[in-house]
C-alpha cells in the first residue's frame, strides 16, 4: 500500500502571494516601543504556510504575514501568524478601514474548543506574543496595524500597509486566493486523518 503521507501537495504561498510595495507609498514595521528591532522600511510582503497539524480529531494550520526589506538584506522577516479563521475578516476589516477612513477593531476571541491554542499573534516584540485585539487605523496614504496583548491597555503600532486603490485590489486578490488554498489544504488533511484512522481501526 502506498504511504499516503507523500499524497499531499501543500501550496507554495510565497512564491503565489508576493507583493511588491516599492511603487506604493513609504510603509514600515517594527514601530512597536517594545520591538526588538529598529523600524525598517518594507519592500514586499507575502503569506506562507508555517505548519498543518492535526490535534484531537481537528486539523488546523499555521500562515504567518512576512515582510522584506532592503534593510535586513530581503530575508523574510513575520510580523503576524494566524489560524485558518483569521484571513476572511482580516481582508474584509482592511477593505473597511480604508473605504470607510475610519478605525477598525477586531475583537480576537479565544478558540472554544481549543482554548490553549492562540488564534493570532505577533513578532514584532516577541516570538509569537498572542494578541486580543487588532485595530486598523487609516492614514492618509497608508494604514497602520497596531495590536493589543491581553494585559495590556494601549495598543503597540506594528506595521503599515499601503491605502492605494492599486494594493487594495492586488492584496484582496492574493489573499481569496490564499484563502481557498489553504481550505483545501485543511480538507485534504482532515481527510487523510480520517484515512489514517480508519487503517488503524482496521489494522
């Protein structure tokens, strides 16, 4: 019987997602007071697909918000990592903010049935602080992501993204790409769990 771990192909998100910002207006991370490093500018940005796991009877996957910059030689640096449930609202709360001019907040709220499992967190001022609430703050030629850990009041500024009518639609469109990937790679998993077990009830 073949081994169904090679049957899998998981999408190459990098390579599918990539955005240049160098025509878009002057955008920087890692402007957190608490960062543990100093503000770079960012050149590009892209998702890619951390890890697939499979923990009681649930797939779940892992895809982290990278970004590249002349200053740090273009090496993919993360600034934000989520859950499969986050990129849908995310997409919609950007597209808000900036049609709107207006301060989104987005409220993350504890996995019910996975409570020690963080839904959303940041790499700015730590490896993978969780955070409870993100706020989308538009400017006039950018929006600036801040996030808000649990303990406390303020939120940190981490990133910006550029506001132009020409981002907008490029990240809208890699992002629902992004999305229906990365569902049918938690399917094929789920199913292949599912595949696994009934061998080993069989076996």
């Amino acid at each position: 019987m073949l081994d169904p771990t090679n049957a899998l192909i998981e999408p190459n998100l990098e390579a599918a997602t990539t955005l240049s910002l160098k025509r878009e207006p002057a955008c920087f991370a890692f402007l957190s007071a608490d960062a543990d490093a100093a503000p770079q500018p960012i050149d590009a940005i892209n998702l890619d697909l951390a890890s697939v796991d499979y923990y009681h009877g649930r797939a779940s996957l892992w895809t982290t918000l990278d970004i590249r910059s002349s200053a740090s030689n273009d090496r993919p640096l993360s600034v934000l990592g989520f859950d499969e449930a986050f990129l849908r609202p995310f997409s919609r709360a950007l597209i808000e903010a900036s049609t709107n001019r207006t301060p989104y907040r987005m409220i993350i709220h504890r996995d019910r049935e996975a409570p020690y499992r963080h839904r959303l967190v940041e790499y700015v001022s730590g490896p993978g602080l969780p955070l409870c609430e993100l706020i989308l703050v538009p400017q006039e030629n950018t929006i600036s992501v801040n996030g808000r850990h649990e303990d406390e009041k303020e939120p940190a500024t981490l990133f910006h993204l550029p506001r132009t009518d020409t981002f907008l639609r490029a990240f809208i469109k890699v992002t629902c790409q992004a999305d229906q990937a990365l569902r049918e790679t938690l399917a094929a998993h789920e199913k292949l769990a599912r595949e696994r077990k009934q061998i080993t009830d069989d076996g």
